[in-house]
C-alpha cells in the first residue's frame, strides 16, 4: 500500500486508537476498587443470611473494613437473634467508630447478654462522645459478675472507659467504685482517675479519709499516678496513720513526686515499723538524687536494713561500692532472697551472677539470665553511678 495513504488512515483513526487505549486503561484499573466495593456490598447482605456464622463473620469483616456503608446495616445487627453476632456488631462499630452507632450502643447496654454489653462498652469507648458519659456511668452498677469473653468484669470495663474519656463527670462515680467488691473493678477505677487526672485530684483528697478501707487505699494510689503537687501535704499526714497498709500506699504515692518536700518524710519512714514501708521508702529515696538520701541509704546499708536493702537494692547496685558485695549476697541468701536475686543475676557483677547461680540451684529456682530491661531495676549495672 501507498505510504502515504497509510499515513493518512493514522492520522484519521489516531483519535480513535487513543480513546480505545483510554477505556483499556481504565478498565484495567477498575476490578481492584470495583472488587473492594462489592466485597463490602456482599458482607452487608451477608448479614441477612440464614446461617447466624455467616452473619457473625460477616460483621466481624465489616469491621476491619472500617467502611462506613456498614455501619447502618451493622446497628440493625446489632438486634440480632444471635448472642454471636450481637457481640460481633458492636465490636466492629467500635472499629468504625461512627458517631451514628452512639445512640444504638447505649442501647446494647441494656442487652441481656452480658458480652453483648461489655463489648457495648468497649465500642463506646473508641468513640469518645459526649452522650456516652452518663450511660457508661449507670454501667458501673451492672451486677453481672462475669462474662465469658474477658477477665475484666462489665463494670471494671466501664471504669476503665470512662478514664479513657476523660470526661469530669465521672469523677465522683468512680471514686465510689473504688469500693467495688471486685478488684478488677477498683483497680480500673484507680486508672480512670489517674487518666481523668487535675480534676479528680480534690475530690481524692477527701477520699483518702474515706472510713473504707479499700477506697482510702484507692484514693491515695490514684493521687500518686496524678502526682498533683496538692495531694502531698494530705499524702504526708497519712505516714502518721495507725495502718500500716495506709502508710505504705503513702509512701508509695510519694515516691512518684520529685519534689523536695517529700525526702524527709520519707527518710523518717526508713524507720517505720512496718517492713514494707521501709522497703518503698528505701526504693523511693534510692530513686532521688539527694544528698540526704544517699547519706541515709549508707546508714541502712551498714546497719543491715534488709528491707531498706531490698527496697534500695538498685541504688547499691548502681553505687557499686567495692566489698559491698558480701552484704548483698546475705541478703539473698535470707528469707527474702527471692525479691533481689534477678536484679542481682543481671547487675554485670561476676560475683553476684555467681551467688545467684548457686543460691538458685540450692532452692531449685529457674531464672533469666538475659533480662535487660524489669520492674524495680534489672537492667541497673554494677557500678554505673558511682
């Protein structure tokens, strides 16, 4: 043919050509999005499907989708006949987090299955709106003692939502719930109110003369997590207190202020009565850099405190004082042996490693020798701070 005919029949058809490859172009990226959108339309029909798993897992996928077409269909599942997918709704709602699922959900939280209510709770947490703070709070008198999907009772997760919020209005509720017979529910509470922080403070101060003993001791542990510099003058006048209990959580929650005005008190409780309040004391003041506390640690060191020992374990470790080593290794060697003998394996000191490694074959204890990082100081080296 004529090159210069098929020039022509080019350059008349380009137009054509182009718009072909366009359409090619678009259709090759259409299925990825396209499939995505009909899985989701698929899992929302899936919801009325016959087969209650079918509609469990399909709401659980809905939720891990985070596709906010599913949050109508999802708040009608959540009037399920199936505990199962109750349950399965209101989680994946949570995932969403919609503002249009808070209403239903306060409703959930009158459901008569109690997961079905606990993970009402849970979803309105995730939310964060405003309307969820009063039904939250009627939650904390659910009476159902204990759910099958978690260790945390209903009430102990509404406490833990509601500091999570962190809305004041649940203040004077969940220092009531620190009375709570459950432990779950009064440890989550303690958390609440440390999250709730500056506005709880007052009303924990007037908690911690509370005549409940489970509730005094709650208040002054919040006041610690909080470390208002308010709650330390009420935090020292209760190291005068008759209960030994009281004056440790005392100077437990002392210990998390850095400020000066609670070193002498603590030193004054190195000389308590009750071992437990020594050994915080003693972990408090080996936490401080402070003269007088350096000083009075030395004085515990060479009387043989060995609840001041224990507590301050990390400051001797940290000092590295040479020959000190004999002192620690008695103690391990003691009935408390057992509260030093990590810190101790993992000090750096081939002395102390040693003792350790024999002590634990004597009392057939299994240790980690390679911990570099636990509560109370195990990642502390011998010598670091001299």
């Amino acid at each position: 043919m004529n090159p210069l005919i098929l020039r022509r029949f080019w350059q008349t058809r380009q137009p054509y050509a182009v718009g072909l490859l366009l359409c090619a172009c678009v259709f090759w990226f259409v299925p990825t999005g396209y499939g995505q959108t009909d899985d989701v339309s698929q899992l929302i029909g899936q919801l009325n499907d016959l087969d209650a798993t079918v509609r469990y897992h399909a709401a659980d996928a809905l939720g891990k989708a985070k596709d906010p077409r599913a949050v109508e269909p999802l708040i009608i599942a959540l009037k399920d006949s199936d505990t199962r997918v109750r349950n399965s709704a209101a989680q994946a709602l949570g995932k969403i987090s919609d503002p249009r699922a808070v209403e239903p959900l306060i409703a959930a939280l009158k459901d008569s299955d109690g997961n079905v209510r606990w993970f009402a709770v849970d979803a309105l947490s995730k939310i964060k709106d405003a309307r969820v703070v009063e039904p939250l709070i009627a939650v904390l008198k659910d009476d159902e003692p204990f759910v099958n999907c978690c260790t945390l009772s209903i009430r102990g997760n509404a406490a833990w939502a509601l500091g999570y919020i962190k809305d004041p209005r649940a203040v004077g509720p969940l220092i009531a719930a620190l009375k709570d017979p459950d432990i779950g529910v009064r440890t989550s509470a303690i958390g609440a109110l440390g999250f709730i922080g500056t506005p709880a403070v007052e009303p924990l101060i007037v908690a911690v003369k509370d005549p409940d003993t489970e509730a005094r001791q709650g208040a002054v542990e919040a006041l610690g997590k909080i470390k208002d510099p308010r709650a330390i003058e009420p935090l020292i006048a209760l190291l005068m207190n008759p209960d030994g209990d009281v004056r440790w959580y005392a100077v437990q929650a002392l210990g998390n202020f850095k400020d000066p005005r609670v070193i002498e008190p603590l030193l004054a409780a190195l000389k308590d009565t009750s071992w437990g309040v020594r050994e915080s004391a003693g972990k408090a003041l080996g936490e401080i850099d402070d003269p007088r506390a350096v000083s009075a640690l030395l004085v515990a060191w060479k009387e043989r405190d060995v609840a001041v020992i224990i507590g301050a374990v990390s400051f001797f470790i940290r000092r590295g004082e040479p020959g000190s080593e004999d002192v620690l290794i008695e103690v391990l060697n003691g009935p408390a042996g057992t509260n030093i003998a990590q810190r101790l394996l993992n000090s750096g000191n081939v002395k102390l490693e040693n003792a350790v490694q024999v002590w634990a074959a004597k009392n057939n204890i299994r240790l980690n020798i390679r911990i570099t990082s636990m509560p109370g100081g195990g990642s502390v080296k011998w010598g670091s701070k001299p």
